[in-house]
C-alpha cells in the first residue's frame, strides 16, 4: 500500500473493486439512542409472528458483544436495482424546476415516480429477490475484503453479516455516512436511492469513523401516502403487522390455514388481514415512489440476472401454480426459498385474482 494513501481509503479502493455501491466506518460500541426505539416497536407488537426480533437485544444494541473485541464496523452498500421493470410503464416523471442541481433535489418539490402496474394482474416480485440468494453474493465478496484487509493488517479479525444476526444494519450505516434513514425505514442515499443491499464487517481495528449525512426527506410523505396497507404509522415506523413484505415473506400464519386451491378467488381472502394485491414476494411500492429513486441506475452484478419467473405472463403463472414443480426450480439459489413453495403458490394465487390497480392516465 502506497504510503499516500490511508487504511480508510484502501478499504474503500477495494470495495468499489468488488462492485460495492460505497463503504464508510463507524467507532463499534452501544447505540444508546436507538436502545428506546427498538424496545418501543417490540412492545407495541409490530414485529409481528418475529419472535428472533426479541432475542439477543444487547447483542442487537452493542456489535462489542456480537464480536468481542470489535472495534469499528465497517458498513457497505451494494446496488440491486435491475435493468427491467415488471411493470408496463414506467414514467418517471419527477421534475424539480426550482434547481439544475441534480445530485441535491428538494423532494418537496417533486411529483412521485409514477408507476403503473401491468394491466394484467400479473403476480409482482420485489426486486431484490429476482436474482440469486444475495446472503451468499455478497458475503463472499465480503470475505475477499477481510482477506485484503489483514495484507496490511496481519492481526485483523472479524466477522461479515449481510442482513443477518442481530445487527441493526441500517442504523450502522447512518454513523459509517453512507446515506440517512427515511421515512419508508429504508436507508436512502444522495444521489443512489434505495435499491441496494447493506452489509457490515465488524472487526478488530480502529478506523477512523465517517462523518453522517443529513436526512434529505424534507416534508416529503410520497411513500407514507402509497403504502397500500397503511404500513407506516409514522415516519421510520413500520407496523409488520400490516407490510405486505412481511406478509408474503415472514408471516407463517398469512395466508391463514392455507390448503392448495384455497384461494381461487378474492372472495375467500381474511377480511381482518391485509390486501396483498398483486405482491407474491416483498413489495417495492414505498420505494417506487420515492423521488430519490429516479436516480437509480442498473447494477453490473450477473449473479442478480432476474430469473425467467420475473417476466411470465399472467397465463404463465396460472400454469405454474397448477404445477408447482415448475416454480421448484427457480427457487434455487433464490432468497424466495425463505418463505417456502408452498406459502410462495398460495401468495401467487392470491397475485393472480388480485384487481390490478387503476391506470394513471
């Protein structure tokens, strides 16, 4: 390593080098602010049926105690935003005639970016999930960077997560600088957006911590205003109870007491749940809307290439939900085998007798 260079700006060369979005550094120790939070949003339910959300607390609070000896977390983003959309039409539409800059929009100032969902109702997919399991993608490139790390820190040691363990990625991403945390309780990013994943790599070594960004939200409410269950009871508060990512992932119990052609048509859905429209895995509605997204561009990553699911046609689908063993094996390697085939074939069912959404004209 030249001697111009710092370790901080190594690391950061080496992580750009792995396809990483951005990288930043933040001292390892209790977040205490977020202590309060974290234990209001258990106590009023809304992790749901997550019962691992209660476990480990100090652990989830304090990276010392998940990794002793930890000194700094290093925290990084990797973009996942495709180069297709499943969508019809896309108009991004987003206009802000009171600035040229166009690395600092005042979302006060937009209009949302308009998606109109298929005519058809075609079952959706959230974006993330289009391509391989990005647990194992991107843990192994973290892998490759703690390697590159103790060639110049032969005493390094840590561990990688890649949304998992309790370690609450987002807020270590806030303190490392990499973006602030809106209102939809996704990071965002100053000129990036949303689309990408979060990891971390809590080590041993002490680098000097980024400085955070500013929360660039404004008064802007574009994804409280879409939720399509009210999800969002406040800003950066997310009532699982209610998101149709929880429900179509998460919730073992939705759809409840599920058998296979229970759900031929929308007349048979709980009426005490949730509508999950035309979601069969995640939703992306809180971050199509957001005008920082109109910045997001393509990732170069092949491993995230979308599955052929992603683009069949709504008759497709209905073949394959009679035919499981077709959906079988584009589960492989897939972050969808987390809910299992057979809630997937029940969501998909529900997707497909779903009323699309009315067109925008």
């Amino acid at each position: 390593m030249s001697s111009a260079i710092s370790v901080e700006q190594q690391i950061k060369l080496w992580a750009q080098e792995l396809g990483f979005l951005t990288c930043g550094f933040a001292n390892a120790g209790k977040l205490d602010a977020e202590e309060g939070n974290l234990n209001q949003w258990l106590t009023q339910g809304f992790h749901g049926n997550m019962q691992y959300m209660e476990n480990h607390r100090a652990m989830r609070l304090d990276p010392t105690l998940l990794v002793p000896g930890s000194k700094s977390v290093i925290s990084l983003a990797f973009n996942y935003f495709p180069e297709i959309s499943q969508y019809s039409e896309q108009e991004n539409t987003a206009q802000n005639p009171a600035s040229n800059d166009q690395n600092d929009p005042s979302p006060d100032g937009f209009q949302p970016c308009i998606t109109n969902h298929l005519s058809e109702n075609k079952p959706l997919i959230a974006k993330y999930a289009w391509g391989d399991d990005y647990h194992r993608v991107i843990k192994d490139k973290l892998f490759v960077l703690m390697e590159s790390i103790k060639t110049i820190h032969p005493g390094f040691e840590g561990r990688a997560f890649v949304d998992s363990a309790p370690v609450m990625e987002r807020q270590w991403a806030v303190k490392a600088g990499l973006g602030w945390i809106g209102k939809n309780s996704l990071l965002l990013r100053k000129g990036v957006g949303s689309f990408f994943f979060l990891a971390e790599i809590i080590g041993n070594i002490e680098l000097s911590p980024d400085q955070p960004q500013t929360d660039h939200c404004g008064e802007c409410t574009a994804c409280i205003d879409a939720c399509p269950t009210q999800a969002i009871v406040k800003p950066q508060v997310i009532d699982s109870n209610k998101c149709i990512s929880y429900l179509t992932i998460e919730d073992k119990t939705w759809p409840a007491n599920s058998e296979k052609g229970s759900f031929e048509n929308k007349d048979s859905v709980d009426p005490q749940k949730p509508n999950t429209g035309q979601w069969a895995y995640g939703c992306d509605v809180c971050q199509d809307v957001c005008p920082w997204n109109r910045f997001s561009t393509p990732h170069n990553e092949s491993m995230f290439t979308p599955r052929e699911m992603v683009g069949w046609s709504h008759r497709e689908w209905e073949e394959a939900v009679r035919e499981p063993a077709r959906i079988k094996p584009q589960l492989k390697n897939s972050p969808m085998q987390r809910a299992g085939l057979k809630k997937l074939v029940d969501q998909i069912q529900l997707a497909l007798n779903a009323q699309p959404p009315a067109t925008q004209s």
